[in-house]
C-alpha cells in the first residue's frame, strides 16, 4: 500500500497542535486542540497498519522494534535530560508509574492497542460483523474507567478507548472517497461541532477523562475528519505546504520524545520570547532528525 501523504499532514498539523496546546493558548483553543489530537494518532494509525502482513507473532516482534525500541531509547534521554530541568524522576518512579502527563505516555498505550486489535483482526476470522460491538464495548469500558476515576499506571486505563480509535481507523479505510474528496462546508462543520464540545467538555486521554464519552467522541472523530480533510486540500493546493508538513509528520516520534523536555530546558536556562523560543524547539528538532538519522545510517539498522 503506498503512503498516504495527507495522512503524513494531518499528523504533521497535529503535532504541531500538540506542541502549541502544551503552551500558553487561551484555554478555549487548548481544550479546542485536546478534543482531538491524539485520538487523531490513534485512527491513522489503524488506518496506515497492514493487518494482514504477518501473523501475530511477527506482528509483535515487528511492533516492539519499532515501537517500544525507539521508545526505550528515547526514555533513557529524557530521564537524563530532566536532571537538568530541576524536575527528574527517579527510575524507579518511572518504572513504576511511566510517563504520567509527558507525551511519551502516547507509545505504550499505542503498542498494546495495536496489539489488541491485531488479537482481535486474527482471532476473529469475520471481524467485520463483530468489530462494531467490540467497539462500542470499548467505549463502554473506557466510560466506566472513567466515571471510576480509575488511573492504572503508564496511562492504561485509556488502552480501551485508544483501542476502539485504532479500531475506528481501520473502519475508515473504507470512507477514504469522502476524506479524500472533502467538501469546504463539511470540513468547516465538522470543525464546529468539534469546538463546540470542547467548549462544554475536556478530553484528556493520559488519565482516561473522556466523559460523556458519547459527546466527546463525537468531538473527537469530528475533529480528526476536519484536520484530515484540510490535509487533503494542502496535498492538493499547496505543494509547500504539503512538504513541510508531511516532513514534520514523518517524525512525529522525535517530536513527541523530545519537545517538551527542551522547552522545559528553555524556560529553565533562557529568557525568550515565545515566538523565538518555538523557532529555536523548531531547530533543535531538526537537529535531532538528522541527528537521528544518522545514527541509524551508522548502524545500518533503523533502531529510532
């Protein structure tokens, strides 16, 4: 299956987002941003994942080097990086309760809903009669977690609902026509009725609060069909646009490790203006790409 470039946009614009929600926007455009930008990481992923390339034993393998390798890795940096920000963790802390509200909570949760929908995609021979009562249990469970007030460690109480994103996705490959043929009234529709959730109600995947979880999934699906639409007309209209984008989109990971570890190192050792403190996080990211990149060439194995 070849790449879809608009879905390396939408994740561009959403990490962008992400980085933005995480600074000093008025609350309206933060809760806004948080309605829908990592439920949007969840559907694409089920959207982009080749079910049927391998069977369950090789699937986990291929998702624990590509996941959770990176994802140990990247760890060990930023627990030493925070050593200087005056806010370390103690190993053992993290070992015992994970990322908490850093971003890097996004990647386990996504390597064991993967897996599940994987369980699920090879355990049930006709998932396409199922799959949606499967979902809507999903949703259900993550509802009641939520109403319980129930916080599990490495964030996963929030597996069940970013189980049934994933699930989602993977159903939204059969409404690529729409997403890919979007219409201006429809995109700005959906954008309404994502910011009018948001202004009634805050959705925070990293401790489960998704309740009414009826109302904020609506926001969020809502939401992510917008930002994918909008890719969609970048990738038609603005050839710019499309490359930088998609560019930051394929490195989502390097941004979610390290973009609020150095903004945490800014505001401890520098005194800058936001604009300027955003175009240096923009810079030290692409040195880290490259940074990254090379360290893989050396290799001759893509370890990050």
């Amino acid at each position: 299956m070849n790449r879809l470039q608009y879905l390396d946009i939408a994740k561009g614009i959403a990490i962008i987002l992400m980085v933005l929600g995480h600074s000093s926007l008025p609350a309206t455009l933060q809760n806004y941003i948080f309605a829908f930008h990592m439920p949007l990481f969840f559907i694409a992923s089920g959207m982009v994942t080749k079910w049927d390339k391998y069977d369950l034993k090789t699937f986990c393998i291929h998702k624990v080097r590509t996941l959770m390798l990176p994802f140990m890795v990247y760890s060990v940096c930023v627990l030493l990086l925070m050593r200087f920000t005056g806010k370390s963790s103690s190993v053992m802390s993290w070992i015992e309760k994970g990322w908490q509200s850093y971003a890097l909570w996004f990647i386990p949760v996504l390597f064991f809903s993967t897996l599940l929908v994987a369980c699920c995609m090879k355990g049930v021979k006709k998932l396409r009669y199922v799959q949606y009562p499967i979902m809507v249990l999903l949703v259900v469970l993550g509802g009641i977690l939520s109403i319980g007030k129930v916080v599990l460690p490495w964030s996963l109480s929030t597996v069940p609902y970013a189980t049934f994103f994933i699930l989602l996705g993977s159903e939204f490959n059969r409404l690529k026509k729409y997403i890919e043929e979007p219409k201006i009234q429809t995109t700005i529709a959906l954008i309404i009725v994502t910011f009018g959730v948001s202004c009634y109600w805050h959705l925070d995947m990293v401790w489960n609060i998704i309740t009414p979880v009826m109302l904020i999934t609506i926001g969020a699906v809502a939401g992510t069909l917008s930002i994918f639409m909008i890719s969609r007309m970048i990738e038609n209209y603005m050839k710019v646009g499309t490359k930088i984008l998609s560019a930051v989109g394929r490195e989502t990971y390097v941004v979610v490790a390290f973009s609020q570890i150095i903004i945490m190192l800014f505001n401890k050792y520098m005194t800058m203006e936001i604009i300027p403190k955003y175009i240096c996080l923009m810079l030290v990211l692409i040195a880290l790409v490259y940074i990254k990149n090379g360290i893989n060439k050396l290799l001759n194995y893509k370890l990050l």
